[in-house]
C-alpha cells in the first residue's frame, strides 16, 4: 500500500532492496517537518497464534513511528489498534527493522505506517 505520491528522486538516495525487505516505499510525513522518507520494511510473518485464530479475517494495524536524522526507528506507538495484541506485537516488531535514508542533518520525521494481514 503506498502512503504517499512519489516525490523527485533527488530528495533523497533510493535504499538497496535485500531479499529479507520488500522494495523500497515513500511514507509521508506528518509533523511539518521532513515531508517524504524513503524506507524499505520487512517482510512481515504473521504470528502462529494469530494466523489459528484469525484465519478468514482481514485485520489492519496503523502505527505512528519517529524516524531519526541518522535513518534509524525512533519511538513506535499504535495509533490504531487491529484489536489483537499479537498481531499489534508484530507490526511494531516489523516496524522497529525498518531501513530508512538519512534525513537532512537534525531533523527527525513522524509518519503513519499501515500493516495489513489480509487471510482471504
């Protein structure tokens, strides 16, 4: 899912994809500050548990994550919940991998990152 229409390759250099990542995404800023960063995920695997549980479901986390000047996952908080706490866990554990461009010098970026496991 694209959070974001892709910006001029110059604001900044594209991430090498590796095969632990998907291809690299725009995720929008939403604090004023950088407007665009570019990051590759994980791939993300759904928890055992939650898969037996859940298995003709559709269940989508949102999380508000902080991206450093250096590239790197700042704070990772839930901003809405897909009402299972394993399938929350992994989100935020999927999101703290990131791979992130440096940001210009001393500014940090605040975005929305949607993860979904859709079963059907």
């Amino acid at each position: 899912m694209k959070l974001a229409t892709p910006v001029a390759a110059t604001l900044l250099p594209a991430c090498a994809t590796t095969p632990d990542y998907l291809p690299e995404e725009s995720i929008a800023g939403i604090d004023g500050g950088v407007p665009l960063v570019r990051c590759q995920r994980p791939k993300l695997r759904m928890p055992e548990s939650a898969f037996r549980r859940y298995r003709a479901m559709h269940a989508t986390t949102t999380l508000r994550i902080v991206v450093m000047s250096d590239g790197t996952i700042g704070e990772v908080s839930i901003a809405k919940s897909s009402e299972d706490d394993d399938l929350d866990r992994a989100a935020v554990r999927a999101s703290k991998a990131l791979k992130c461009n440096p940001l210009p010098q001393g500014q940090t970026a605040t975005a929305l990152m949607t993860y979904t496991f859709d079963l059907r």
